[in-house]
C-alpha cells in the first residue's frame, strides 16, 4: 500500500471523529434549547447518545407548541436527516476493521451489524472518503449551529471579540 493511502485515510478519520464530536456537541446544545433546560449537563437525558438528542430536536419541530416557525421546521427536519446519515457513516468509520486492497484501491470495513443481528457489514471506502466526510459533517454542524443561534442565541460582545450573535450553553 502507498503511504500517501494510508496517510489520507488515517488522517481523514481523526478529522472526521473531531468533526463528529463537536457536530455532537452542537446537536446537545439545541436539544437543552428546545427542551428548555436550565442546564445542558443537569439534565439525565445530557449523557444519552446522540441519537436521541436528533429525536428530541426533531420532536420539537414537529410540534405545533413549537418554539420555530413552521417555514424553518421542514428545513431543520431535513438538516437533522442528514446529521443522523454522517453520523452512522461516521459510526462505520470508527467501528470498523479497515484494511486497504491494493488490486480494487479501496478499504474494506467490517464490522458487527445492529440492524440485521447475525450479520457481518462490510462497507468498501476510498481514501479520501473520511476527508470528504469530515468536511460534510463540518458543514452540517455550522448548518445545526445556525439555528440554535438563529432562535436561540444573544447578543455578543463584539468589544470581546465575540460575533453580534452567539449561542450560550449553560454548564450549570
């Protein structure tokens, strides 16, 4: 295998883990808005997987108390669509035995499969493809971080160097 394979894919996954934990992160930060919680960490739904903060945020948007405004429903319900596709790709990635085939150029994943119990998933991938995933899952963090600022944030201080509008996730 050619170093520059082996570079690219590895590099790619580090990024793409970094870019998945704060797409996480991100995703919290508008679930403890529209659950309205005092606190992102003192609630006991904080640790659960992320999975299940898209499924309170999409909860939400389907809810006609809802704090959003029905135009931006339908758009945030398909931004969370595609949070939750990276984020089982993302999955794969991390959970997967990679080894590269030189005669295809690609890397063959397997790993234990959750939907089908008993059997193996094996994902083929090119070496870029955990860059190009990264960079996907970075624009949809911005996207996610977009509404929580839209509809929830305040005023920042630009004298602080802060943007007009930030978004706070309160620790306590």
């Amino acid at each position: 295998m050619d170093d520059d394979q082996w570079e690219m894919f590895t590099l790619g996954i580090g990024m793409m883990v970094r870019s998945g934990a704060l797409l996480e992160y991100t995703l919290h930060g508008l679930a403890a808005h529209l659950l309205e919680a005092h606190s992102a960490y003192g609630e006991g739904w904080a640790a659960d997987p992320v999975t299940q903060h898209i499924e309170v945020c999409e909860k939400a948007a389907r809810d006609s108390e809802s704090p959003l405004p029905e135009p931006a429903r339908e758009a945030l319900l398909a931004d969370l669509a595609s949070c939750r596709r990276v984020l089982d790709r993302r999955n794969l990635f991390v959970h997967a035995c990679w080894q590269y085939e030189e005669e295809s150029g690609l890397w063959w994943g397997i790993k234990a499969n959750r939907k089908e119990k008993g059997r193996a998933q094996v994902e083929s991938a090119r070496s870029r493809e955990p860059l190009e995933l990264s960079a996907e899952i970075g624009h949809l963090q911005q996207d996610v971080l977009g509404w929580d600022i839209e509809f929830f944030g305040e005023d920042g201080d630009p004298d602080e160097g802060e943007p007009s509008r930030v978004v706070v996730k309160r620790l306590i």
